[in-house]
C-alpha cells in the first residue's frame, strides 16, 4: 500500500538508490568531520554519522519494494 501510494507520487527505485549511496557519502563526511571535533573535546562528535548512515538500508529497502512494484506493473 505504501509502495504503490510511493510508486504513484512519481518516486523510484532509481530515487531510492540514489538517496542510500547518498546518505552513506554523507555518513562518511560526517564522520570525517567530526574527527576535528573529537580533538576539541566533544564528546562522541560522530553520532551524527552512525545517525545517517542508518537511513542507507531503509533507502536499499525501499528500492527493492518499488523496483519489484515496478516489474509487476510491467507484467
């Protein structure tokens, strides 16, 4: 029901993939980033990175969902 409600507002599987590659770059970045702030004594700076690249299975998740909607859709 989701992924068709998702499938009709125009997103897809290539939207979702998309969107996992990017929160895992993001995830690094976040990481890298806060490798300074370590350093500067604050404490576990790299939540934010774990945080995002959490999101990347649910984007994976969700690609496959819709890119198995869409082969149904063809067929």
């Amino acid at each position: 029901m989701i992924i068709k409600a998702m499938h009709e507002k125009g997103v897809r599987s290539e939207h979702a993939y998309t969107a996992a590659f990017v929160s895992i770059g993001m995830s690094v970045l976040a990481w890298a980033g806060s490798m300074s702030k370590e350093h500067a004594g604050v404490a576990r700076a790299d939540r934010w990175g774990i945080f995002v690249g959490e999101w990347a299975p649910t984007f994976f998740g969700l690609g496959l969902a819709l890119s198995h909607y869409e082969m149904q859709e063809k067929s």
